[in-house]
C-alpha cells in the first residue's frame, strides 16, 4: 500500500477503530497475502499544568569538589 494511501486514511476525520478497518479493506485491495496485521492509536499530547513546577522545592546542586 503507498504512503499517500496511508496518509489519506490516518489523518481522515475516522476514529482509530474505523481507520483500522479501513486499513485493512485497502491492504486486501491492493492485493496483500492473508494475516494483515496493524495498529492504529489516538495519540494526545499531555502537557503538565505550570502549577505543578511551582509548588516543587527547589533543589541546589552541591560540589564535591574542595
């Protein structure tokens, strides 16, 4: 299966489940043996609230040099 054929269904308006079927509808399109096998996942960025650096002690690194 070509890249742009992968491109168009991953970034597609379908939720993981229906991206997955429809990977799989194309693979056997495009003449693919049996045993397909892929995974599609829902990948959202987490990002830490600043509230949470600023209630952290803050550290000081010490030498250990003399």
């Amino acid at each position: 299966m070509a890249a742009e054929s992968l491109r168009e269904v991953l970034t597609g308006p379908g939720r993981p489940q229906q991206e997955l079927e429809e990977l799989v509808i194309r693979a056997y399109a495009a003449s693919a043996p049996d045993n397909i096998a892929c995974a599609v996942a829902d990948v959202v960025g987490l990002e830490k609230p600043a509230a949470v650096d600023a209630d952290r002690p803050k550290t000081r690194r010490m030498s250990t040099r003399g």
